[in-house]
C-alpha cells in the first residue's frame, strides 16, 4: 500500500477513539507537544539548516527562506500557539439545536469532529504545529502533506510531536505527515474519498486551484484575495487615505491585503493627486485606468489583467468610476469573494454596497486586513474560506466540526 | 455558448437582483406560482402524457412510471407544497453572530443566499417545483436538469411557473430547466466552477456518484442509505421488534429504511426464530449470517457484497454479533453515514452507540425511518446530507444558506 494511502488509513482509525477523548485530556497533550518543541528546539533548528541549505543551493528566493526559517524564537512562538489552542473553549459535544416532537422523539444536533482532515500547504513549518493543533482539538485526526522544500523541519517536527503524544491521550497515528516529495503524493490524497473528510489547502493560487479542481474529497477552498477598497464621493479623505494606504502597504504579502482601489470621480477631483502621491511615497507603483493617468502622470496603465491579478505586492490597481453601481460591478467581475470595503459618509451608500457586494466580509469604513481569525476574536485561524459551503471567511476551530444528530425515542415507529 | 453555459449566466444575473427580495415578494411569489400550476394543471396533465407514453414505449418499468406520473391530485399536493414553503420562516438575513472588538469595529455574521443552486436529479416531476421553491424562497437562482424521461412535464411546468413569475418581483430568469436531453449537460454542469455554487444531486447511487466524483463545484451529497438497526442483549421483544419492522416495510424503497438488522446473540437466543418469522410474513426475504440461519433455515447466506447494498426493497440482512463492539464496527464497515439505531434498555450501551456511531442521525429506541425533514420539524426538506461538510442529515431552509460577515468601523486600521 502506498505511503499516502496506509497514513490516511492509520489517521482514520485514529479518529475514532480521537473522538472519545475529553477536553482535559485533549488540552494537556496539546500543551505536553508545545513543551515539547521547546525542548527540542535545538534539533529541530538543525534539520531546518538542512532545509535552508538545500534552498540555498537550489535558489530559492530570500523571502521563502524567511518563511522556511526557524529559530529559538519562531519555535518560542509556535509553541505558544499550541497552547494558545489548548485554552480555546472545545466546540465539541455544544448543543446547537434541541427539538421536541409531539410524537416524543427528542433530537439533539450536537457538534462532532470531521473526522480526518487533510491538510496540502508550501514551506511553512509553522502551519505543520498550528494545523496539527487545531485539528486535533477538535477531535480530528489530520493528514499534512507540507511543501517538499520543508520536508527534513516538518519530519523532525512531527517526530518531536509525536514523541510527545505517547505520553498523552492522544493517539499517535492521529497525525500523520506525507514525506514523499513527489506531487503525485498530492494527486493521490486528492482522491482519497471516503478515507479524508476534507481537504483545506493552504498556501498560493497554484496550489489552491489544483486541489479544487481534482479533490474528489470534499474541499474548504482558503486564501485567494483579491481585494477592492470604493472611495466614494462623500468619503472623508484622511479616513479614506488611512484605509487605503493601511490596506495596501501594512502587509501586502497577504490575502487581505488591498489589490484594487476603486475611486468615485467626484472624490478624485479633489484628493486623487495627493493620494497617489501618498502611495508614491510608500514605493506603491500604481496601474491605473486612462482618468487615472490624468491625476498620476507617472502611472502606467492597467490593464483587465492586472484588475484579475493578486500582487500580494507593492503594485496596486487604481480605477475611477461614476457611481456606486460601476464599483459594485467591477468587484462582482474581478473579485475573489474575499474581502471588500466602502468608505462613505452615505448611510445609504454603505447599506447598498454591504448587502449587493458578494464576498466573505464586507467593510465599512474600515481596512480589509482585518479579515483575520485573530482579529475577529477567534482565538485561532486555519484559514479564510473563499467559498460559500460550510464556512466563509476565517476559520475558528467551530469551522472543523461537523454535526450529528442524536434521536433519543421510547419506541417510536413511522406510521 | 452552449445551453448549459448560457442559462447558468442568466441565473448567475437573476441572483444578484434575487438577493434584494423581500420575504414578502418571494411569498407571494410562490403563492401565484402554486395558483398557476392549479390553474394549468390540465396542459401539465397533458405534456406529462407524452412522457408516460414515451416510457411506455420504451418499457420504462411500472414503479418509474409511476413516479413519473402526475393527476389532478399529485398537481394539488405540489401547488400545496410550494404554499407551504411560502409560509416558512425566511433564513435570509438572520444575524447568526454578533462580535464587538474592543478597536470599536462591530462584526456581525449574517445568513445569505448561496447564489446559484444547480440540481441534478431523475424521473419526478415534482423535484422540479419543490427544488424551485426552496431555492427560490431562500433567495437563490436554481439551474435545473431534470431527467429525460420526464422532460415534456419538465418543460411545461417550467413555462407555466415562468408565466407566473413575470407577475411577480422574482426574476424569471432565476429559475432555469437544462433541455438538452443528453449526459453532456450533466457533465458540462459539473464543471462551472464560478458559475454555480453548489450542486446537490437527487436520485439513485449511480446519479450521485457520478456528481461527486467528477463535479469541480462544490457538492453536498445526498441520499445513499445503508441503515443498521441493532437489537441489544437488553433489548425490550416487543419494542425491538416493532422497531425494526417498521425500519424495514413502512417504505423499503426510500433510503432511511434499514438494511441490515444486527442482533445480539442473547438476544437472538429468545426472540429472533419469532422475528424472522414476522419477516417472513412481511414478504421480506431474509439473507442472514451462517448463525442466523440457525434460526430462520430458510434464509439464504449473506454475502459481503450484500452488506454493502442499499436494497430499496424487500430484502433484509441479518448478522448475530457477540457484543456492542462487534455492531459498532459492523455499521463502521458497512453504512453509509446515514441513520442508524440501537434498541436497548442499557443506557451505557446507548450512550455509547450513540457517541461513537458515526452517522448523520443516531437512533435510541426509535425507527431509522423518522430521518426526513418533514418528521423532524423543518417544514421542508431538499434532500438528506451523508457528508459532514456544511449541512448533514436532513436539509431544511437553511441549508440552502451562506452566510457573510458585515463590519462596521469609523476608520479602523490595522497596527
């Protein structure tokens, strides 16, 4: 059997006495594993020097080696996380709906895990600790298959992770880690259907694209965001000039992160000038549409390409439009139904693009970074759901779970 | 562009306008809709003709024709149907949570349509119209593709609920019927990724395992039922043999009725040559493990392909197991994830059942057969969810839902 296949299998039934354990039990292996990283941080800042160097020698770029790196520090903080999870409250066993029949059925929907959850993501060794965590706190077993580039950090870590859970409740074979650096190692959990719940990927459009058009397993489709910001006429401009500027350059490396920014003519009139000129300044290089062009001379062009490009970059789109509608179409025509945002002064303007808008979180009057699991008060991330099904925007631990209902009678038959 | 291309664009353009509804324009939508089809039930009657004379030239069986066919009273009961769903509360627009940050910016999460619903599904009719009604009641356009059988009946009820439609604020492009006969336009379905955003298909296993395996839109599996019902050692005769008599004749062709009847040892010691025969007097032909037949000689064995079948009929598998254990992992084996009961007077052992049976609906001491939306109180149902993402077991109003998050700030950026 091949390694993918016999790994989803241990996991599957791994999930089933996962399911069984109590909260305590599932907190005190979660902190047991964060000790743990701790104490061996030093091997596994060595395995990653293997990763690193191996990088290196490839040509990976800076700032995926960034990403790929570990340190005391970055283990400190992993470890955090981990037990950042642990104090979480357990959405499993919560009651969500109790029904009473007049025949005398009692039904109880109660919150139960998924089961197992394959997790596909690039070279951060970091989600290897939080994805495990936040799985297994719900009652999960999970399957991760990491970025190749990764592979000696995440098997060190697992190794690590998995030394600890044998002094927990925690099965072992609850988590597993797919080594093999081949894609046909993902091909293969794509279609294991029946053995996976659910497949979330994490990580860039490539890869998120793959996976939702070959999973034959059901899929949470994360990330992709292309994100828009409507100055609108009576928009205040230190308040549209902070958003914007906030929402493009704080962290553009992310999904929340600004792409395009739509703007009413009547507000350019006035502020466009000196709000390309800010952009300018924070080395933004603006693409913009022709009325653009007359306001920032130095701007080239934008072309329906770059409206349906992520940057994640110092590169934004700029468009000047006549009217609410004419944002509101482009954001259905280019939008990724991630995150979109109104700055107006208009009550009705802002009721109109809050309700017409189709995305996971709608703004008014604030920055789209802060479509974040953290900044909602979740506590927890295991990513932003880019689709409609099951769960939409970030992804607390609740968005893990499914549902069961449990039907308690005294003998009841149809008639 | 193709049929199927072209009229999911029409809905994709209906649901932007259809989000705006009120819940007393879709109301009384439905209400003239249901009126209509009283109104044109003759010129219905009349193309369903032409498909029932189509299937009987082609040596359709008597039970799909059946199905196929429509009266005076069956138009009654679908135009009462839609009455129905008209007077259910609109999940549209419930606040499902509300979150203020402590930065001042007020999240609140919100029920909204799902967008495009595409429905795959075979010979009945009345599919047709109770899919447009839920669909439509819950804000979302709907892309049917009904089966070829029933397309003449298809076609005219659509006409008449079009004309229906236009005296009414719902757009008449949300409500769209795929003509074309061939499986193409199912498969051409299954790959609009973007265009629809859920499709749940209706019908036998081999309708939805074609959906599930090839669909690059998201999907909710509906349907396949492989129900267990286990008697206990403690087991009440009376109660235990009421129960699964029901599960199994009250209506073997629906997918909540049982299949296979699993039976303590002790318990089969005093009651079960009594069961079979009642069984037996029920027409149901037995297949029983070899210790069964111990007491029912004139079983046939059962194989392992026959526990793995969803019979829909008179047929029944027996398996004498030692203890609770044995069942558990039976049913893990075999079912489907659908319904599945223990009769019992041991509360441990129910407990235990119950918490570790992995099925949509876990049954103490009642029948399999009350898994339906309608028994549990919903009011509606657009079919019965087996996988664990978004909505399991019977699927309600808003099942149909998706929900937004809208955020309110007064300038908030992210530090």
């Amino acid at each position: 059997m091949s390694e993918v296949r016999s790994k989803a299998q241990l996991a599957k039934q791994a999930a089933f006495s996962l399911g069984k354990l109590s909260t305590d039990e599932k907190n005190q292996a979660l902190i047991i594993m964060a000790d743990a990283l701790i104490q061996r941080a030093a091997d596994i800042i060595e395995a990653n020097a293997e990763d690193l160097r191996l990088g290196e020698e490839g040509g990976t770029s800076a700032s995926l080696l960034d990403r790929l790196a570990l340190n005391e520090a970055r283990i400190k903080a992993i470890a955090e996380g981990l037990r950042q999870i642990a104090e979480l409250p357990d959405p499993i066993g919560d009651i969500l709906e109790t029904i009473e029949r007049p025949n005398g059925l009692s039904i109880v929907k109660k919150r139960v895990p998924l089961g197992v959850i394959g997790i596909i993501y690039e070279a951060r060794p970091n989600v290897t600790v939080d994805a495990a965590g936040l799985c297994l706190k719900t009652g999960n077993a999970v399957v991760l298959r990491g970025g190749s580039s990764a592979l000696a950090s995440n098997r060190k870590i697992v190794e690590v992770l998995h030394e600890a859970m044998e002094r927990t409740a925690l099965p072992k074979d609850a988590l597993q880690l797919i080594e093999d650096p081949n894609r046909s190692s993902v091909d293969e959990m794509l279609k294991l259907r029946g053995m996976l719940d659910v497949i979330i990927p994490r990580g860039g459009s490539s890869l998120i694209q793959n996976v939702v058009m070959n999973s034959t397993v059901p899929v949470i489709e994360t990330g992709a965001g292309i994100c828009h910001t409507y100055l609108d006429a009576s928009a205040e401009p230190s308040m549209a000039a902070a958003i914007s500027i906030n929402a493009k350059v704080q962290r553009p490396s992310v999904c929340n992160a600004m792409e395009t920014l739509l703007v009413h003519a009547d507000y350019a009139k006035s502020n466009m000038t000196a709000l390309a000129e800010a952009f300018g300044e924070r080395k933004v290089e603006l693409r913009g549409c022709e009325r653009t062009l007359q306001y920032a001379p130095w701007a080239t062009e934008a072309t329906t390409e770059d409206y349906a490009t992520e940057y994640n970059d110092y590169i934004l789109n700029v468009k000047i439009v006549d009217h609410l509608d004419e944002a509101i179409a482009h954001i259905s025509k280019y939008g990724t139904k991630h995150s979109e945002c109104i700055v107006t002064e208009s009550a009705d303007h802002a009721n109109r693009f809050l309700q017409e808008v189709d995305a996971a979180a709608v703004y008014h009057n604030a920055s789209t970074r802060f479509t974040d699991g953290f900044e909602f008060g979740f506590g927890a991330e295991i990513g932003i759901s880019t689709q409609k099904l099951h769960a939409r925007g970030p992804m607390g631990l609740p968005a893990l779970t499914s549902s069961k209902y449990v039907i308690i009678g005294s003998g009841q038959i149809r008639e």
